[in-house]
C-alpha cells in the first residue's frame, strides 16, 4: 500500500496542508506558553484577594454574625469555609504548568505554609489553606468553585477555528491545482506526441515559469512536427526516384535473353531493394492522416491470414472473437503483416496468429516455431536498424520491422512484447488498450 501520493498535486497539496497544521500547531503553543503567566498571576491575585477578604470578614464581624457571614458568602459566591482536620486527604495538584505558578505565586502573597488542591476527601473544588491571624495555628479551608479555575473555551471558537482551517486547505488546494492542471495537461500533450501525433498547442497562460514551459513545449511540438513532414518529404521522394529506376531495370532483366537461374536472383534482389524502400517509408510515416474508427480485430486477421495464404503462405488463425475497437487499421494492419513477414523470413515454419481480450488489454500473437529471441536482446531488437546476429543468422532486410511495430503499438497507446515460447520459437504480441 503507497501512503505518499504519486501526483505533484496530491504532494504538494498535503506538503502546504502539513505545513499549515504545523504553523498552527506551533501559534497555539506560543499563545500558550505567553499566556501562561498573566493568566496564572491573575488567578493568583484572585485568589489571595478571596482569601484575604474572608479573613478580614470573619476578624472584623462580630462572633454571633461570622455564621450568617460564612452562609452569604456560600450562597451568593460559591465560597465555602471549612476547618481544617488532621486527617484531611488532599490530592496533589495536577502536573500543570499554570497550577504550579499559582501555587507558587499564593505562597509568596499568603505565607509558604499555603497549601493548594482540587480535591479533599471525595469533594472536587479549588481549596487553599489559610489561617485567620498569623497566632492562630489552626488552618482553615477556603473552597471556591472549579469554575474559577478551568478554562472553558466557547465551542464557536471550534467552530470557527475548523472553518478557518478548511478555507486555509480550499485556498492551498485551489493554489496547487493552478500548478498541476497545467503540468497534467503538458504531460497528456507529451504522451501524444510519444505515440506519433500532433496534438494542438497548449494553452501558454498561467504563472511566468508555466507559461514559458508552454511556450518552450509548444515550439518543440511545432518543430518536430515540421521535421517529421520534412522527412515524410524526403523519403517519398527518395523513394520515387529509387523505384522507378528499379521499375525499369526489372523490366530490362526480364526481357533480357539472361540464364533464367541469374534472371530469377536479379529479380529477387530488385525485390528485396524495394521491400527495404518500403520499410523506410513505413518507419517514416507519422499515420497522422489516418483517423481511428471502430474495426472487427477478428475480420482484419482473417483478411491478412488469407491474403498470405494465396501466397501459399504457411499462415493459420487460431482463435480470434469478434472484437470490435477503435484503431487505426491500417497502420495495424503494416504492424502485424511486419510480425508475419518477420517469422516466415526468420523462422521458415507455421505461423499462427491469435487474438485474446483481457480485462484491461487486447493481445493480438503471432507466433512461430523458429530459432526464437534471447530475454537479453528483446529490448535492443526494438531499436531501428538491429538485427539478431545469433540465433537468426543469415538474415535480410533493414532492420526495421519490429521498430515499426514497436511504433504502431505505441501510437495505439499499447506494447509490443517478444516473449519465448515453451518448446521454442517466438510469440509476438502487440497488446493494445481496450479503448486505444
């Protein structure tokens, strides 16, 4: 399971929330630690003033009044006044930093023998011990509600501290997503031009950098648009200025009173030369002219098993459904006839040609008994211009044909794979997408 993200925008977007959270977290420490000591002085102050009214109350009021004195100041204050036992159980204060200063701000205002609690016996409030007169070594306990001591904080400050942090991640992940939109759009426009088209430009707006990024990468899409027309150019016409020559230099073998066994390897040479033009011709062009339509995967197979086989071509379809997708069928049409041509020139055995639909994938196989591909050399057999020089010796040609394949598949949004077959021999396979 990935827990980081893959996407700038998702990365970006949690690194700016962390970073806010952090900030916000580090806010509420520092407005703890400065509001630590003018609320623990002024609950320190309110507390010794308490305590020093009641004493001054009770010293002052006449001793049939100090009952009536200690009920009024329950009733309307909260404040209770009990005599202090030897065995009174007291809990220690909390491990608080605000207790501890008050408690220590107490005893410097009401004497070191002060003691502080939240608890005594099984009673909870805030209890500080005081004496009536310095003389008196009776301590009393001065109960005041907790209250006065917990602080509450109103639940629309939660509220409006929650609203606050959404609006914050809203505005990061609207910041972010005017950063990853463009970037995710040049990285689609990237990926067409990776499988042989034009896309249109980009739009060129947004920040400075962006902008520039668009301007840089729409320049380049042109650039290597206008190349590729130039050499669709230049071949063609290379192409047209080599095989009418070779036109007529076939007809002059064929009407030459030559041996018939010379006449047949000349012909066959002229033929090979003209193949390899083709193979130029085809590595050379882009197919952006030709549009995807829906195509019956199955009917075109049947159709290039049967052009082969009024060759006399030792061609077979195995299984193949109907399966109908949108390709560009003559461009996979040129990619499986280059499979079928590379196994009867390489391989000289039965080709058999299949098609199978997986969940996310269509694999169309072409598949021989010959010599087969080393794991090793795959990759480079992609590459224009390389040929096997082991195990398929003797071969002809420009090396081109698996490097169009290699294209075609690509420019369908799909792969072509080399893969050993059990019992030797080799099995092609150019899996497309299900919506290529």
């Amino acid at each position: 399971m990935r827990l980081i993200p893959r996407t700038l925008l998702w990365r970006t977007f949690l690194l700016v929330a962390a970073l806010m959270l952090l900030s916000m977290l580090a806010w509420i420490a520092i407005f703890n630690n400065y509001e630590r000591e003018p609320r623990a002085r002024q609950l320190s102050q309110m507390i010794v003033s308490i305590a020093n009214l009641t004493r001054a109350a009770l010293v002052t009021a006449r001793p049939e009044a100090r009952l009536a004195l200690l009920r009024e100041l329950s009733v309307r204050e909260g404040i209770h006044v009990y005599p202090a036992e030897p065995g009174d159980k007291i809990a220690p204060l909390p491990d608080r930093p605000v207790l501890k200063r008050v408690e220590s701000l107490v005893r410097e205002k009401l004497g070191p023998h002060t003691q502080l609690t939240l608890r005594r016996g099984n009673e909870h409030a805030l209890f500080v011990s005081f004496r009536i007169d310095d003389s008196d070594d009776g301590d009393y306990w001065l109960a005041l509600p907790r209250e006065r001591v917990d602080r509450f904080i109103p639940s629309e400050w939660i509220g409006w501290g929650i609203a606050a942090l959404l609006l914050s991640l809203l505005g990061a992940w609207l910041i972010v997503s005017r950063l990853g939109k463009p970037l995710k759009t040049l990285a689609a426009v990237a990926g067409e031009i990776g499988r042989g088209r034009t896309p249109p430009p980009v739009p060129e707006q947004g920040p400075a950098e962006i902008e520039t990024l668009a301007r840089a990468f729409n320049q380049m899409n042109t650039d290597l648009a206008r190349l590729d027309q130039d050499r669709a150019l230049l071949l063609a016409g290379i192409s047209h200025d080599l095989r009418t020559p070779l036109t007529r230099l076939r007809m002059g073998i064929e009407m030459s009173g030559m041996d018939a066994s010379l006449r047949s390897e000349s012909i066959a040479d002229i033929e090979e030369m003209d193949r390899s033009i083709g193979q130029f011709l085809d590595f050379a062009r882009t197919d952006g002219s030709e549009a995807s339509r829906d195509t019956d995967l199955a009917a075109l197979l049947a159709e290039i098993v049967d052009q082969y086989r009024r060759r006399d071509a030792d061609v077979a379809l195995g299984d193949a459904p109907p399966l109908s997708v949108p390709v560009r069928p003559q461009a996979l049409r040129r990619a499986i006839a280059n499979l079928i041509e590379n196994a009867l020139r390489h391989a000289d055995s039965h080709v058999e040609l299949s098609l199978h639909a997986t969940a996310q994938e269509i694999l169309i196989d072409v598949a021989d008994r010959g010599p087969g591909i080393p794991p090793a050399e795959v990759e480079r057999l992609k590459l224009p211009f390389t040929r096997l020089e082991q195990a398929r010796t003797g071969a002809i040609g420009t090396g081109l044909g698996l490097a169009i394949v290699d294209r075609i598949a690509r420019g369908h949004g799909g792969r072509l794979a080399l893969i050993a077959r059990e019992g030797g021999g080799l099995l092609a396979r150019i899996a497309l997408p299900m919506t290529s």
